[in-house]
C-alpha cells in the first residue's frame, strides 16, 4: 500500500506493535486507512468500502474483527449511536459526541465543554471508569 505515513498512523501502528495482536499487512492496511486524516469517525463498511477503493484484498468480516481488536487493544474507541450504527473512533482522548440522525455524522466535542452537576451512586463493588456522552442533533 502506498500511502505516505503521518503521526497518527505511526502512533497507531506502534500500539499495535505493542498490544498482544500479531502485525499482518491486513491489519497495517486498515490502521494506515483509519488513521490517513488524522481523529476521524468511520463504520466498517466505510472502512471495507475505502479497502475495495484501493483494491486490497480484506474481507467485512476481517475488516469488523480487526476493528473490534483494536477497540479492544485501545487503538480505537466504538461509539454507539440512536441509531444502533456503531462508528469507530481514531481519537481514543476522553471526549464527547454530536450525532446528526438527518447525515449519520459524528462530530466530536471536548470534554471541557461538557459539565455534570451529578452523576448516579455506582454499585457497590464497581469503579467509574468512564462517562462519554452522545448528543442527537437533526437539520
């Protein structure tokens, strides 16, 4: 594949040289098409629609397992919408999400510009580990 790399591919190949997952062309592949633009929000068929653009050879399946495994490993983060859609994530910082029902866009927003007054009393025996928020937005 040629494709020049750029901070975030390299940051995310080296996490997935140093998680438990073995290195394979597919799963370089697919890291250096979620990564190319930088913190951006995909769906495997977008991710498997983008492969078949550049003539690799992955299936959906392999496409799905190596995004979960990368959710898993935390080079990625799944975000779950009203929709029931699940986007993938490239920005794994702790942040927060619009979700336009009209496009299907996510759009990222900074922690910071969201605040909690109270959050519920967690079970006993659980820790918080951590609160992301989707807001749903049409035109």
């Amino acid at each position: 594949m040629n494709m020049n790399t750029n901070k975030h591919i390299d940051v995310a190949l080296e996490l997935l040289k140093e998680s438990p997952l073995k290195v394979t062309n597919q799963r370089n592949d697919i890291i250096r098409i979620l990564f190319k633009n930088g913190n951006c929000h995909f769906t495997a068929e977008d991710v498997h629609c983008e492969v078949q653009k550049l003539g690799l050879n992955i299936s959906l399946a392999t496409v799905y397992n190596c995004l979960n495994q990368f959710t898993k490993h935390k080079i990625l983060k799944s975000v779950k919408t009203s929709c029931d859609k699940i986007y993938f994530d490239t920005n794994v910082t702790s942040h927060h999400h619009f979700f336009c029902k009209t496009t299907s866009q996510l759009i990222d927003i900074d922690s910071k510009n969201i605040k909690f007054s109270k959050l519920p009393k967690i079970p006993g025996g659980k820790k918080l580990q951590s609160v992301e928020v989707v807001v749903n937005i049409t035109d």
